[in-house]
C-alpha cells in the first residue's frame, strides 16, 4: 500500500507502479467494479492550502477530511453550495471522507438543481498526477472564461481513472440565513412531478425538490405514502415571502405542511444521504430528464413493486433493491441456474440500463435516454455487471482515446468504470 505525504510522493509512486493501483482516498465511496491491484491512498495529502472568505476561494490538498474543510468553511458562515453527499449511511462504510473523493465522484446533493449547479460547476481548478507520474495543473482559483481543455471539469466524476488529483480549488458561497419546506403528503406520482417542476420553474428560487419517504425502515415502500419536499433558503423575511407565495401557487395540489429551518434542515440531511436505503442490499441511482420519471417509475412499481425515491425534480431517482425485489426479477425476467440475489440485482440493474438506453428509443419507449449507475451492491454483482450506463460506440471510442492520452499504461483504477 502506498501512502504518499506529498505531491511530489504521490507522482513517484506512480512513476515506479509496475502493475495496477487502486486509487482510494478515505474509503468511504466503494463505488464502481472492485479494482485489484496495489492500494495507492491520497490520505496522506491532506490540509487547506489556501481560504480566502472575500474571494469566496477555497484551496486544499485532496485527501483533506470533509469535516476540516465543513468546519473552516462554518467559520465564515460559508458553504460548499453543491450540498455534496457522504455515501456512507447508504453504503455502511466507514472511514473519512475526503474533498478528493468529492471531487472525482462529482458528488453533489440536492442543491443540483439550484443556479449553484454540480460539484463540478463549483471546480475552480485542479492539481494532478496522471499516469505517467507528471505532475499537471489546470484551472485556477477565480471564475473565468476556459481556453484550450478545461481540464478541471474532466477530472470531475473520472473516478480516478485519468489522473490522482493531489490538489482543488472550489468556488465557495455564503450560507443562507435560514431555510423552509413545504412538504405535500401523498400525492400521486404524476402530481407530485408536476408539483415539483412547477415549483422549479416559479420565480421564487427553489433550491430542492425531492420525493422522499421519511420513515421506510427495511419495508417496501408505497409511493402513496411518500412526501413531495420542496426547500426555499435565503434571508429570514424572503424566505417566508417566497415560501407563502409557492404554497398559494401550488394549492391545486392540496395542503402542504410548511417545516421550519430546523425540521427542514434534518430533512434535507436525510434527502441527501438517502438514509431511507440504508438497509437495501443494492441500489441504482438513475439520471434521467425529470418528464421522463414517471414513466419509468410506473413501469418499476408495475413490475418489481419498486422502492423509489427522487431528488433533482425528478431528475435524479434511487431504486433500492432487497430480496423481495430479486425474487421478483427472477419470476419477471428469469433468472440463471442456480438462482442467487447478487444475480438478480444485477439482472435488475441492467434491465434498468436497458430501459434508458438509445436502443430502446427504437420500441417507440416514452422515457428516453438516461443513466443508471450501480451504487451500492454486493461485491460479487459489481463484479459481474456494467456498473456505469454502456456508452455508445462513438463516446466509447473518445473516452478510450481519452484514458490512453492521460493513463498509457492503464494502471490508475484500471476496470473500475466498465
């Protein structure tokens, strides 16, 4: 295992690899086909190298925990304004997690589908060593406009396989003053997809719109019983202007309970871990335009009693997965001899997969394209199956293009994205 304190370590350690390394930073984000090879840590690389509140600029080495980076920003009254997800309530992990990992997963929470944008969005500039072991920097610490390769936004979600990332700067934001919610109980899917784009499209800055269950424990769960969230933040008397406003213009929809800043705080947090799949075996985030989820979650309740919860307006959906949901593929879609869950679950997912791919845009299929990305699953079916959405052949041909310019031997995270 190689544990390299500094840049200048970590690009010798790749230098001299003679084999396959397994890029991890705390651990906390298994995600992707497990990779064999020796165990490169950027754990090491750790501190805030550069925080300038008037410059809403923050700079630190990739393996810095997220808790010194949540902390020095709390200081200032200040955010990481794309609300990024610790994976590990959904995923049991331990660990600490690092603004690295962040950053090469694009980990980003609710707040998406606010102006802020992606974790990606908020990337000012990266540091990095790619697999040759040359050290690379891309981007700076201030907003401006991109020449050449905007690098930096590459590195955002490559899950370590173009480069390690030792370094990155980040735009930060103010925290609001306080947040509200309005929560809808009940609503049927199609309203409550309605609800939230109306609320998204209105003038009065909504900054989450989640379908949530509160309280599912390890049961199935009846999207009857979910609640329709939506999140206004900012100063104390805009908030309450906007969130009286957006409860009059969605009445239509029925009576909304309105959450104070601390009851919508606590919801939020738990939106944002998905904490309701926490005792799922395996769970699939699909990325999908939000006109298209109701079609594909009546499809899923219809056949395999989905557990289904969505954030981003519906843009984003989980479906967690348990052994009543694999028993269920295995009598909907068959299942090989002899049967076993971890099968299943990847029978499961790529049915998902297929469902949001190009090819069934030919059966006449009203959902479109999307993706479905296997979050969480037993080793033995992240092993087996296309964790990531297959690529077409076209964008399979430039991202292999892509590996071999930046990685030419193929030792950073080799297999993890296939």
């Amino acid at each position: 295992m190689h544990n390299p304190t500094t840049e200048a370590e970590l690009a010798e350690a790749i230098a001299a690899a003679t084999g396959p390394l397994a890029i991890c930073g705390g651990g906390t984000r298994p995600i992707g086909r497990p990779v064999t090879g020796d165990t490169l840590s950027t754990a090491g690389l750790s501190g805030i190298s550069l925080y300038e509140p008037g410059a809403l600029t923050l700079v630190a080495k990739a393996g810095t925990p997220m808790a010194e980076i949540e902390a020095a920003l709390d200081a200032e009254n200040q955010m990481l304004a794309f609300e990024p997800m610790d994976h590990r309530t959904l995923l049991g992990t331990t660990g600490t997690p690092t603004i690295g990992g962040v950053v090469a997963t694009n980990a980003s929470g609710p707040r998406r589908v606010a102006a802020s944008g992606a974790c990606r969005d908020a990337l000012l500039g990266v540091r990095y060593v790619d697999g040759q072991g040359t050290i690379v920097k891309n981007g700076g610490r201030v907003m401006k406009n991109v020449t050449g390769y905007d690098l930096t936004k590459l590195m955002a979600g490559s899950y370590g396989t173009l480069g390690v990332l030792s370094e990155v700067s980040l735009k930060v934001l103010p925290k609001p003053e306080t947040s509200q919610s309005l929560v809808f109980d009940g609503l049927a899917l199609g309203d409550a997809i309605a609800a939230m784009t109306k609320a998204l499209n209105s003038p009065y800055e909504v900054s989450g719109a989640a379908l949530h269950q509160l309280d599912a424990g390890t049961t199935a769960l009846a999207h009857l019983g979910q609640k329709t969230c939506l999140r206004v933040e900012g100063f104390e008397k805009s908030v309450t202007y906007r969130i009286e406003k957006l409860r009059k213009l969605l009445a239509d929809f029925g009576d909304a309970q309105v959450l104070d800043h601390d009851a919508s705080t606590a919801l939020w947090a738990d939106i944002k871990s998905v904490s309701v799949f926490r005792n799922h075996d395996a769970v699939t985030q699909i990325s999908i335009t939000p006109s298209a989820a109701a079609d594909i979650a009546d499809c899923l309740w219809q056949t395999l009693g989905a557990d289904l919860v969505m954030d981003w307006g519906g843009g984003r959906m989980w479906f967690g997965m348990n052994a009543s949901h694999a028993e269920a593929a295995a009598d909907q879609f068959g299942a090989d001899d002899p049967y076993t869950a971890d099968k299943a679950y990847g029978l499961i997912h790529g049915v998902l997969q297929y469902m949001l791919s190009p090819e069934i845009m030919a059966h006449g299929a009203p959902a479109g394209s999307g993706h479905a990305t296997l979050i969480k699953a037993p080793t033995a079916t992240r092993t087996n199956v296309s964790v990531f959405q297959p690529q077409s052949d076209a964008v399979s041909t430039l991202t292999k293009a892509l590996r071999a310019k930046f990685d030419p031997r193929g030792i950073l995270n080799p297999g993890l994205m296939n």
